[in-house]
C-alpha cells in the first residue's frame, strides 16, 4: 500500500500527494504509532523479526489466535509459584497479555479511588 492510498481509501476520492496528504498520515500514524513502531522494529531486524509487513500480521495473528484461545481454555491451567504468575492460571495470563484484565496498579487505583 502506498501512502496516499491510505488516505484516499479514508476520503474516497484521488489525492494527490502534498502537504495536506503528509499531515492526514501523520495523524493516522500517531493513532497507531505502538504497533507501527513494533512491526517496523520486527521488520528491520536482521537476525530474526519478520520477513515483511504480512509476515509481520501473519506471525502476529497466530501468536493473538493462541492466546484469545488460551483465554477460553486455559482456567484449568495455574503454572506453578516458582513461575512467577502468582495465583493466576494460564486463562487470567492470557487475557492480561491481550489487554483484557486491568493490570495490579489499575486496581489499586480504582479501589484507592472508591475508599476515597
């Protein structure tokens, strides 16, 4: 994909490339700048990383589609204490790395909050 190409598909209509086409992908950058940085850093490593952009979301999608399925079915699974996951079985994992569960510092805060 190229750069205008992003933005047009946003407008629906043929851009020519300017200064007004730079900023609009600016701000589409900023809005996913983590993850473009990620796969950029993946991308350009030469030992390991990724092999391109689709190889990049392939790898990415596999490693998501595990983890959402360990969040279905991994309850039943709690590494053991010298694993350093505290009490949390392989479900309650899997759902913090993917963003599900608010982190230790959040609680504390939101119940910090509610005492107050």
């Amino acid at each position: 994909m190229d750069q205008s190409s992003a933005v047009a598909e946003r407008t629906s209509e043929k851009v020519e490339f300017g200064a007004d086409v730079f900023k609009a992908n600016a701000k589409l950058y900023v809005e996913h700048k983590r993850v473009i940085d990620a796969i950029a850093t993946g991308v350009a490593k030469s030992n390991g990383g990724y092999d391109n952009f689709d190889d990049a979301i392939a790898q990415v999608s596999k490693v998501w589609n595990a983890l959402r399925s360990q969040v279905s079915g991994g309850a039943g699974y709690t590494p053991p204490p010298a694993d350093g996951f505290g009490s949390n079985n392989a479900s309650q994992i899997a759902s913090s790395l993917t963003g599900d569960r608010t982190s230790v510092g959040d609680i504390r805060k939101a119940f910090a909050n509610h005492g107050k």
